[in-house]
C-alpha cells in the first residue's frame, strides 16, 4: 500500500508541476505581446548601432566632462541587445513565433547634445511603454520579462536625466513613472511615449485579456470584459496631469542615422 501512496503522491505531484509550467510558459495568445515588445527593443538596439560614438561626437553633450558618455552609451547599447535576445528566447517558446520586420529610420543628429536628447526622449516612451505592456499577457514568464526591460530602461532615463537635468525628481509630483498602453505607443507625434512614426505597421497593439484597460495616476483598472480591446489611457498626455505619471521625459526627436534590417546585430 505504501508503494501505491508514494506513486500516487509522485504522479500528483508531476501532474501539478506540468500544469504549474503550462500556466506560466508564453502561449500563442502572448505572441503580439512579444512582437511589440522584440519591436520596442529593436528599435532601441538600432537608434544606438547606427549612430558613430566618439568622444569629439559627445562632448557637445552638457555634462560630457563628467558623464562618460561613450563608455556608458556602449554599455547600453550592450544591454539593450540583451534584452533583444532575451525577448527573442521567450519568443522562441511559442510555436510558430517569427519576430516582426521592423525597419527604423533616424533624423541625422546635427550634434552629440542633439543626440543625447532623442536617446532620452526614446528611453523614457520606451520604459512607460513596456510597463503598460505588461498588462496585456497573462504569462508570469512574459511579465516577468516586460518587468526586467521595463526596469532597464528605466535606468537608462534616468542616468542620461541626471546629466542633462538640474532636477530630475519634482517634490510635488503626484503620479507614478508613466505608463503607456501600446495604443498609445503606436500613435505618431512628440509627445512622450508615441513611437508610431517609427513603429509604423511593423506591430500592431495586442487586445487586453481582461477587458478595456486604462493608466490612471497610481494603478492601472480595468473596465470589464468587453470585446472592444482598447480604449486609449487616460495617461495619453504625459504631463504635470496626474493621469499622465511621473518621470523624466523630453521633446526632443529621437536622431540617428539612416534605416535598417530587421536581423540584429551583435
């Protein structure tokens, strides 16, 4: 009898652990969740490969004397293809997952200053663009994963921010970071967190699982199951608003040099 209990108690135990994978790993309903994010950080990887960094490119920069610019810049664009790999690994788990043909065109930046501002610009939408998207999947392996890059570029911001800023944290702010549902991202214009002029139809905004989804100033709500998809965040004008968020941001457009493949370099 015993024996039987101990095979019982291991079958029980292996049936719960296959499950436990199968409601963590990425399932194909996650796929345009992963093709806006492999976009997102496609479009990064690119900004940083086809601009030449120099130390007389960057010292127009304010704070070049003391910012480091070329090596950290090296090291972001590093870190950028990182989260490249890692988002084409998780892709790599959903069958039949082919990433999107993405290709980016820059405005040539006319100066190092000029440069460093885009790169801001693009680091900051990108940042409120993968935590919004990290409300459109239900696989903690996926969210996991928005969570990592969400955090990365996030960092990015803010040390480009402290260079450039004399204050980078308002004391009277009354949001979170801002956050940017991925229609959002999709829509053309200068305003933080819209990347359509160079996503253009290379992805397309996936549904929310739960419903109509908005950002407000601390939490994000659903309205309810609905078929609908998406209703634009009331987050869509990053501004002193407290619908907007919080955090660094600048209008400046983001520059770089001129197209490229959709294959990552290395």
């Amino acid at each position: 009898m015993r024996i039987f209990s101990f095979l019982s108690s291991a079958l029980l135990m292996g049936a719960a652990a296959a499950q436990s994978a199968d409601t963590c790993s990425p399932k194909p309903s996650d796929t345009q969740v992963v093709k806006f994010s492999w976009a997102l950080e496609y479009l990064l990887e690119r900004f940083y490969s086809q601009q030449p960094l120099n130390q007389t490119f960057l010292q127009s920069a304010d704070n070049s004397s003391h910012a480091n610019y070329l090596t950290n810049f090296k090291g972001i664009r590093r870190q950028t293809l990182l989260g490249l790999n890692a988002t084409q690994q998780i892709g790599a788990k959903i069958p039949g997952f082919e990433p999107p043909k993405c290709n980016f065109t820059f405005p040539t930046a006319k100066d190092g200053e000029t440069w460093v501002k885009s790169a801001m610009q693009l680091e900051s939408s990108v940042t409120g663009a993968f935590i919004g998207l990290s409300a459109y999947t239900q696989s903690p392996e996926v969210s996991f994963l928005l969570a990592r890059l969400a955090a990365e570029h996030s960092s990015h911001t803010y040390y480009i921010a402290t260079n450039q800023n004399s204050t980078v944290f308002q004391p009277n702010s009354t949001t979170l970071i801002p956050a940017y549902t991925p229609d959002h991202v999709l829509q053309s214009g200068s305003q933080p967190g819209k990347l359509g002029q160079y996503l253009h139809s290379c992805v397309t905004a996936p549904v929310s699982p739960c419903g109509n989804f908005t950002i407000g100033p601390l939490i994000g709500s659903f309205a309810g199951p609905s078929s609908a998809g998406i209703v634009p965040s009331s987050s869509a004008t990053p501004s002193s608003s407290p619908a907007a968020g919080a955090g660094a941001g600048s209008s400046a457009s983001p520059s770089g040099s001129p197209s490229a493949s959709a294959t990552p370099s290395s």
